[in-house]
C-alpha cells in the first residue's frame, strides 16, 4: 500500500464514528479520536489532525463523508 492510501485509510479510520455532515474546522477536530493531536503515520510521513486541518479553508465545509476529508486533506497535502 502506498504512503498515500495507508494515511487516507487511517484518516477513514479515525472518523469512523464521526457524525457527518461535519460543518466546521472545530467539528472536524472533535471528531478525531485524540482531537487534534490525532496522528498517522506512513513510511517517513507522520501528519495530526491539526497539521491537517491547516490545509483547509471555510469553502471546504461541510464534509459528507470521511473519505471526502480524507480526499481533500491529502489533496492539498499533495500526497
């Protein structure tokens, strides 16, 4: 599995419970396990949720899916 696929399926992951739709940076971060200190890791990446949602901007919201955050994440990332 690539570094790309391994962190969008821990980011899936980590959302498992979450509530969707999802309509703000601070919902997003509840949302995660640890809250913002929420991490993944792949080969030599290593991203928390709160580096993540740095990527993100208020046109982003509201996410449907947690693969739809994922996407998006890894997106600007560039990943």
């Amino acid at each position: 599995m690539s570094v790309k696929q391994e962190i969008r399926t821990q980011i899936i992951g980590a959302l498992g419970k979450a509530s969707f739709p999802i309509s703000s940076p601070q919902a997003l971060l509840s949302a995660f396990p640890q809250g913002a200190a929420t991490e993944c890791r792949a080969g030599d990446v290593t991203m928390t949720a709160g580096e993540a949602g740095k990527l993100l901007n208020s046109e982003d919201f509201p996410f449907q899916s947690a693969e739809q955050v994922a996407d998006t994440i890894l997106s600007r990332a560039g990943l």
